[in-house]
C-alpha cells in the first residue's frame, strides 16, 4: 500500500470540499447556539418571577462574558478539526479522481499498456475497475486489429485474392462492432 505524500492532489476541488465542511459546520453551530438562547429566554421568561428573570439574565451575561474567549477557543478548534477531517475526506475523492482523469488521458493519447491502481481506502474503485476492463477490451481489439493488418499485408504480398477477401471481412466484421 502506497503511503500519501500529498493531500493536496486538486487543490480547487479539495478546498471547495473543505470550504463547504466549514461553512455547514458554522452554520449548524450557529443555529444551535440561537435555539439554545432562544429555548433557554423562552424557558426562563416562562418559570421565573420578572425579578429573578433580569437576576438570571444578569448571571447568564457575566457568565458569557466570562467564558467568551474559551468559547471563540473551542469554535476555532472545532474548525481546524473540521477543517482536517474534511482534507482527509476530499483527498480520498479528488486523489483518484486525479488518477482517473491522468489514465483517461493516457487511454486517448493511445496508450493501453497500463492499469488503474487506486489506494487501499480511496473512493471510485468502481470507477478504476470499469476503465481497466476498458483498457483490456481495446487492447484485444487492438491486438486483433494488429493481427488482421499482418494477415492483409501477408495476402497483398503473395498477392493472394482469396486471402485478401477473407481478411478485408474479417476487418469489416471487426470494424462494424463500433458505433461511430
């Protein structure tokens, strides 16, 4: 198993995948924090007596005060944590999506002498498998087309009709299976 060197394969689409972590954490932990002040200001003007609520507010405001900077502390730590665990997640996304589209481009510059081999616990294994089936049937179909080729230059060599007839059907026959 390969070790990863870089977790910054697609730099666009791994921040974007970051950026979306981040932003949907801070927002849900925004929407708790305004239904817990909501919930709890709804609770106390609903239990306490008018004196004991602007008591209660009083005790909640020093305590707010009091532990702000810890809890700017923990919203930036839960961040970063997000931030980390999202650049993990992209990397097993974007990393084989970075070798697909490489292989891809290898297939259509003509090269059929390789295979996709994905890390152990990367994404798209699916993906890789199809292409290298991909890969195996056009090599046979190239490795056909190659063999048909020699036997047509065999016949026009001997100048041998008979030969030349079968293998231009062959060709055909083996042509006629593409949709183009």
């Amino acid at each position: 198993m390969k070790k990863r060197k870089n977790y910054f394969i697609e730099k666009g689409l791994q921040s974007q995948i970051i950026v979306a972590f981040i932003v949907l954490t801070v927002f849900v932990l925004m929407i708790t924090m305004f239904n817990l002040y909501f919930l709890s200001q709804y609770m106390v003007a609903n239990t306490l007596e008018p004196s004991e609520y602007i008591q209660f507010s009083s005790m909640l405001s020093r305590a707010f005060s009091m532990l702000k900077y810890k809890i700017y502390f923990l919203i930036g730590l839960d961040v970063i944590i997000v931030f980390i665990v999202s650049l993990f997640i992209s990397h097993q996304l974007a990393g084989p999506g970075y070798k697909i589209k490489k292989s891809i481009t290898k297939i259509k510059d003509g090269n059929l002498n390789f295979k996709v081999v994905l890390r152990e616990g990367d994404k798209f294994d699916d993906i890789a498998n199809e292409l290298n089936a991909l890969i195996r049937k056009n090599s046979m179909d190239v490795n056909e087309l190659i063999t048909i080729k020699d036997k047509f230059k065999t016949a026009l060599r001997t100048k041998d009709d008979q030969l030349a007839i079968e293998t231009l059907a062959k060709l055909e026959e083996h042509v006629n299976k593409f949709l183009i």
